[in-house]
C-alpha cells in the first residue's frame, strides 16, 4: 500500500491495525477502484456501486448540508461511508467529532490509501470501528462525550449493499446511546430522591422484615407475578378463575385494578423513588404483604390507608451498608432490571418457584392505551380534568413522549413501543427464559414461552389423562393436584405468619449509634471539603488570568495535595456520599468534556482545575444533603426510644 495509507494505518488502534493487515490481496478481487466521469475514484462491489458514477463529491457535499450543524459540539456516527466522502466535506467543521463504522474492512483498507485522515485520528476528531465490536469499543471511542447529540448517518448504497449488517450496526447504536441517555437521565432526575428515601426510610424499615425470609419459601409452587400493561384487563377473570393455583405477586401500579376485582395479592412489589408511586398503595385495606426497596419513596409507609407489613430488601447502594452492619441476619438483596416487573420476577426466582408466570407485561401501547384501564393514574385524571385538558390528551402525551418504534407483536403483526420499553424486553430475553408469558397482547419477547391461563391451569385440574378410563390413576392424580393446592395454600399462609412474627432483625439502639457516628464523621469532613472547594477555586482563577505567580501557584497545589489526601483517606465516607453525586461521578468517567468550556478543553491546566472545583462542590453538597436528612431520622429514632 501506498504512504498515505501507512501513516492512516500508524494512527489506528492496534485492534484495528491487525484487522487490516491480515486482509489478503485475494480477498480484494471483488473491491474494484473505478473513475467517475469526474476522475474521482468510486468503489464497486460486484455489481454494487458506493458512489456517484457522475460525481462523489457533489453527492456528498449536498447530502452534508442536510446533516444538522449549528456551530455547537455534536457527534456525526457514520454507518458506512464508502470511501469516506462524506465524511471528507464535515471534517474541517468545527466542534465535530466523527464516528465512522464499516461493516468490511475491505472498504477501509481501500478508503484509507486514497485520502490522509491521520491528523484526525491521531487528535481523535475520527474514530473508525469495525463491525462486529462491542459496547466496550463504542464507550472508549464517545469517552468524554456523554451528553453530546449524535447524528446518525447511514450510507444509502452501503446499506443496499448489505442492508442486514448495516441495519444491525444502527440498531447496536441506537440501543447503546438510548441506553446512556437513560442512565445520565436517571442519574440527574433521581440521585437526590434515592439519598433522601434511603435515609427517611430508615425508621420504618425497623418494622419490616428481611426479604430473605422469603427466599426458598415456594418451592415446588407456581408464581403468576402480575403487571399493569393494557392487556391485563383481558386477564382478569382467568386470575380470578384460578387464582387457587400460584402464589400472586403484583406490581404496585396494577395493585388497584386487581383489588377493583376483588383479587386478593400474596405480594405487593414497590420499588420508584417518586413521591407519586405512594398513590398506587394508597387506601388499600387487603391481606398482601409489601415488598418494598430501600429507594421506593418514603411516602409509601407513612400513608394513614395502605399495606403496614411487609419485607424489605437490600440495596446496591453503600448507604445501605448502615443496615447490613446492624442487623442480626442477612437483609436479603434482589437483583435490578430497571422496572418493578424485572425486580418481581428476580423475588420469584428467589423463592424458588417451580413455574414463573407473567401477565400484563405488554411492553407495548396496546389498543392504544399507555397503561390498564382501572388503574391509579387513570382515576386521578378525575381531578385533573378540564376542558382544556382531557384524559386522551394525557394518553396520547405518554404514547407520544418518546420516539415510536414498531416491532413484532404476540400475534405476529407490528405493534407500536419505543426504546425504553425495548430495554425491558431485552432483559427478560436475556434473564428470564425461565418465564412463561401469559400476556395476552402486547410486544413479543424471544426465548419466552408463550401461553394461555386455560392451557397451563385447566389441564391440571382434570387430570392429565382424561381418556384413560381407570380410576385408581384419576384417584392419584387427583390426590397429587390436591397436594399441590394445599401446598400453595400452606406457603401463603406462611407468607402471613412471616409478618405476624416479632422476630427483631435488628436493635433500633444500635441503628441510632450508627447514624450517630456518621453524623459525628460528616461534620468532621465538611471543613476539609469546604477547604477543598476554596482551594480548588484559587487555582482556577490563578489559572484562567493568564498572569500566573508560579511561587503562589506551587504554593496553592501543595495545599491541594494535602486536602486531596485527606479526604481521599475517608474512603467509607466517600463510598456513601457517592449516591447523591453520582452524576458527577458520571461525568468524571465520561472525561467531563461535555461539562468544560472550549477554553478549560483548550487550556488542559485549567480544565483539570474545573474537574477539581466540580468534584468537591459535589462532594460538599452531597454531606450537606446527608446531614440535613440524617439529622430529622436521629430525632424521630430518639424519640420512638
């Protein structure tokens, strides 16, 4: 190859350098470099052509003055891009970083030896991928760039080149970016809202028990966990018909419509963080047990009318290590999956289920409706209603509010869902093939069997062998049924008595010198925090003047050193700290160059500087959070002793 391509080549990573180079002149022999009327070279695949036969360039100037570009920072991703030509006309823009992905490196070793995109590679305004790759490649190439738009480009004649593989590259993409913007949204909506339940949780979880007294507890009995998609109204009287035959575990948000209908629930799962998921307990009077995550609003247990005993479960966050340290047996953790109904079929699990079902789990606008009609949300549109605001308008806000996506159905048709719905799909097809799915519409979930209430449970009441005429086997098998309805019958039982024991699982005395203690550590730590944030601020100034006094400068870093150790040591306090600035933390793992200015990303001294005063403003606000908080629990705890 020529010399521009060995120096393109030196300015890959060594992954894709190996690629390229283990490619065989052979293996080229379909990849044909032809002219354009214009002498300007163009690619042929067989009898595929990746380019304008008139005129390339022209091509790709007019289709880069589509692409969206108002001067700020964004991220062009190129999914195929032939010879790069387009890539060529966006290049010199400023406040642009590139992303090209190829589907054969054919098309890369030939696009590479006819233009020097080396200079860019090297400051990595271009990454270049091959396909396959994994999240891990697309993470390190878009590191440091969280929050900056992308624009995906698909290149028209490379996809009717080869439209399974590009289309299974842009699908790889859109889900890994879908993925972060929801985990950076979670973390600026909710990281506040998780430290404060946490903490004011803490009185009421005294009266809760373990959720490890669960566990193992239904072994050899059915477990039908039940969700609030638009088909469960369909389901309903198939629940009631046999709902002698499983144990019944509801999602918080289908609690109303079941106890509507007069469905008795064994388990009630509650696991958002927002004050407005106490509505869905709210004024319930039955017999269910809560199942209740540290996170879930603290609302919940302070409602006058609503479900008072329950199981408590652990939490990933170290916060909750205060917990674990005082209690008296294990807490019990249970697995996220990023919604209530993944978290109830990872509590079936643990219960060691003979059979897991699940209904209601539509994933999808069913009938055109967002939830089951019946449940909490619907009822309090009652008083939001106007004439100005109607109920279908709401409706149609929550179909609308993310981009729609059409995918296969239960009935093998198109049904309408969007990415966040598809996210949850991609989890129970990865970790519940165990599940059998009795949702009678809504989207398809691959590697979930698929039933019907009839089917599952009609057959196990007749008897599996109507046509044999003898009765002894009839008289057997209908012994076995009754044992196994006895069965269920004596777990739900036992499910009760779990909460009517008093069986302490911890000292509140002890809970109390804990908090004590760490109230005592936070006002101990926030002097040197505060120094932290002064110092830090000194430094950026000193920085950003241009006039820098090197012997104040040197002066200032050694005092910044001594503060970083110091709190460095705190390494237990930082762990808990670290739940109210998590989008920080983010942030810092991103590189925080969606977060500095073009002078600190320009200038690396003064950008390190701004790093140093975001982190310990962070780190200030989160103590001065935790201690507000904590402070109200120590009163309401010395109180009740």
């Amino acid at each position: 190859m020529n010399s521009i391509y060995q120096k393109n080549i030196q300015s890959l990573n060594e992954k894709i350098r190996n690629i390229l180079s283990k490619i065989q002149e052979i293996e080229m022999l379909d990849f044909v470099l032809e002219e354009a009327k214009t002498k300007v070279p163009i690619l042929r695949i067989e009898n595929h052509y990746l380019h304008s036969k008139h005129d390339p360039i022209k091509e790709a100037s007019r289709f880069a003055t589509e692409l969206p570009y108002d001067g700020k920072e964004r991220i062009y991703l190129y999914i195929g891009a032939g010879l790069g030509y387009i890539i060529q006309e966006s290049l010199a823009k400023e406040n642009l970083s590139h992303c090209w992905i190829e589907s054969d490196p054919r098309i890369l070793k030939l696009a590479l030896s006819l233009y020097d995109y080396s200079s860019y590679l090297i400051n990595q305004k271009l990454q270049i991928l091959i396909h396959p790759f994994t999240e891990d490649d697309l993470y390190e190439a878009f590191k440091g760039k969280s929050t900056v738009p992308v624009t995906l480009v698909p290149h028209r004649a490379s996809f009717q080149w080869k439209e399974k593989e590009y289309i299974s590259i842009k699908f790889i993409c859109e889900k890994f970016f879908h993925k972060k913007d929801v985990n950076l949204a979670t973390l600026v909506r909710f990281e506040k809202i998780w430290t404060k339940n946490m903490i004011l949780n803490l009185p009421s979880l005294i009266d809760l028990q373990p959720v490890s007294r669960l566990f193992g507890i239904a072994k050899d009995c059915n477990i039908l966990v039940v969700c609030a998609g638009p088909s469960l109204t369909e389901s309903i009287p198939e629940i009631i018909k046999y709902r002698d035959q499983f144990i019944l575990i509801v999602v918080d948000t289908a609690l109303a419509i079941l106890d509507a209908s007069g469905i008795e629930p064994d388990l009630i799962y509650s696991v958002d963080p927002q004050s407005l998921n106490s509505y869905y307990l709210e004024g319930y009077k039955g017999k269910g047990k809560l199942i209740f995550d540290p996170t879930s609003t603290y609302l919940s247990l302070r409602l006058n009318i609503g479900p008072k005993e329950g199981f408590f479960s652990s939490s990933p966050f170290p916060f909750i290590k205060i917990l674990d340290e005082v209690s008296q047996e294990e807490i019990g953790e249970i697995p996220y999956g990023g919604s209530v109904s993944t978290n109830a079929i990872a509590l079936a699990k643990l219960m060691d289920a003979d059979k897991i079902y699940i209904t209601g789990q539509d994933l999808a606008f069913s009938h055109k409706l967002a939830h089951a009609k019946g449940a909490i949300l619907e009822e309090r549109l009652n008083h939001l209603e106007s004439r100005k605001f109607r109920r279908e308008k709401h409706n149609q806000f929550q179909l609308s509010a993310l981009p729609k996506l059409w995918e296969k159905s239960l009935d093998g048709k198109k049904i309408h869902t969007n990415e966040k719905l598809v996210i949850f799909r991609n989890w129970f097809q990865e970790n519940a093939k165990e599940v059998i799915n009795l949702t009678n519409s809504g989207l398809s979930i691959e590697g979930l069997r698929t039933s019907h209430f009839q089917d599952e449970f009609e057959n196990s009441q007749r008897t599996i062998l109507e046509e044999d005429s003898k009765k002894e086997i009839i008289a057997k098998q209908s012994s076995k049924f009754k044992e196994k309805m006895d069965l269920i019958r004596n777990t739900q039982e036992r499910i009760q008595s779990l909460c009517l024991e008093k069986k302490a699982w911890l000292q509140p005395k002890a809970l109390l010198k804990s908090l004590t203690e760490l109230q005592i550590q936070l006002k101990e730590f926030l002097p040197e925090v505060e120094k932290g944030v002064k110092l830090s601020s000194l430094i950026y100034k000193n920085i950003e003047s241009g006039s820098e006094n090197a012997e104040y400068l040197s002066k200032k870093i050694q005092e910044m050193n001594q503060v970083d150790e110091a709190v460095s040591t705190r390494k237990n306090l930082n762990q808990i700290l670290s739940t109210s600035l998590q989008r920080v933390i983010f942030s810092v793992t991103e590189g925080y160059e969606a977060n500095l200015s073009v002078q600190e990303r320009e200038n690396e001294r003064l950008g390190i500087a701004k790093k140093s005063i975001l982190l310990y403003e962070g780190l200030r606000n989160s103590i001065q959070n935790f201690k507000f908080h904590i402070s109200r629990v120590i009163l309401q705890l010395s109180d009740e002793s």
